[in-house]
C-alpha cells in the first residue's frame, strides 16, 4: 500500500529525517508524506510518531497502486 500524509506546516530537514521511509514534499504552508506503508502497524506507527513530534495531520489517504 501507499499512503500520503498532509501535515501542518513545513518540516524541517531534522523532522523530515524521522521518517526516512518516506518521501516528502513541501507545499502551500503543508508537507505531504509519502510512500509505502507496509501494514496496519506500520501506518499506526508513523501516525504515533507524528504526534509525538507535535505535528497536525490535516489529510491521510491510500494512494493508488
């Protein structure tokens, strides 16, 4: 599965590096993340993630194969 993550605001380069297994992407005051997301666990775990860093997600949606 792939996934995008449309975040609040711009992520650093240090916040980007959280989460290498991603692309990204910044844009009109967001950054979207993108990539494959492996399973359930793995996507709970990337949205863990984020909110431990403090970051809003605005928009979350499985991208086409």
């Amino acid at each position: 599965m792939r996934y995008e993550i449309r975040v609040q605001g711009h992520m650093s380069e240090t916040l980007t590096k959280a989460f290498p297994e991603l692309g990204h992407v910044v844009m009109s005051g967001q950054t979207v993340l993108f990539g494959p997301v492996t399973d359930d666990a793995h996507l709970f775990g990337l949205l863990a993630r984020l909110r431990s860093l403090g970051l809003r997600v605005l928009e979350m949606r499985q991208l086409p194969e």
